[in-house]
C-alpha cells in the first residue's frame, strides 16, 4: 500500500483542498497524536472533511486507483459557513437549526 499512498500524495502535493500525509504511529513522538484520534491498527486511513475535527476511518480499497476515486471526493463539505457546498436539503434543514436559540441548538449537538 506504501506505493499506492505515496502516489497519491504527489499527485495532491500541491491541492489548497487536500492534503495526504502519514504518520508513524510508532514513533515516540507521533503516539499521543495516534492515540487521540483513535489508532490502533496498522495501516490505518482517516479522513477529515472540514468541518470535521475528529476523523473518520477509511474503509475502502487500499490501490492507487479506490484511493484516488476518494480523494477525488474530499474537501470542504456543508456548514453554515459552507453554504454553497450543501444541496437544497441541506440548506433547509440548515435554516432549521439556525433559526432555533443557541441553548437549543447545543443541546441538538451535543445529543
């Protein structure tokens, strides 16, 4: 898979977008960021898609061409500052939660 990944980091070298990196989960000075974001296998693939702070696991195919098929799909995705990235669903449902006081709206987020 290392090949696969490197490629596709080149290929996103110079994206504003996206960034591909990785980390060496066993090195002392990488293993508190490993733990805070959950991993514990190797390899393992997150994703972050802004607003996202917390990752999400990547569970596709591990080739150069699955990880370029994602890739392609990354980037900034709906938010209230994002409006032009959300469907008309979204913006509705959007509106929704804005319009409500914000003790409510963190009570919504907070589940």
């Amino acid at each position: 898979m290392k090949p696969a990944w490197d490629s596709l980091a080149q290929s996103y070298k110079s994206s504003d977008k996206v960034v591909i990196a990785d980390v060496d989960c066993t090195a002392d000075n990488a293993k508190a960021l490993c733990e805070r974001f959950g991993v514990e296998g190797f390899p393992t693939i997150k994703y972050f898609n802004p607003p996202d702070e917390e990752g999400e696991d990547y569970s596709g195919g591990r080739d150069l061409d699955a990880l370029k098929a994602f890739a392609a799909t990354l980037g900034p995705g709906c938010s209230a500052a994002m409006l032009d990235k959300c469907t008309d669903e979204e913006k509705v449902e959007l509106e929704e939660v804005m319009a409500l006081p914000e003790e409510e709206r963190m009570k919504q987020i907070e589940g």
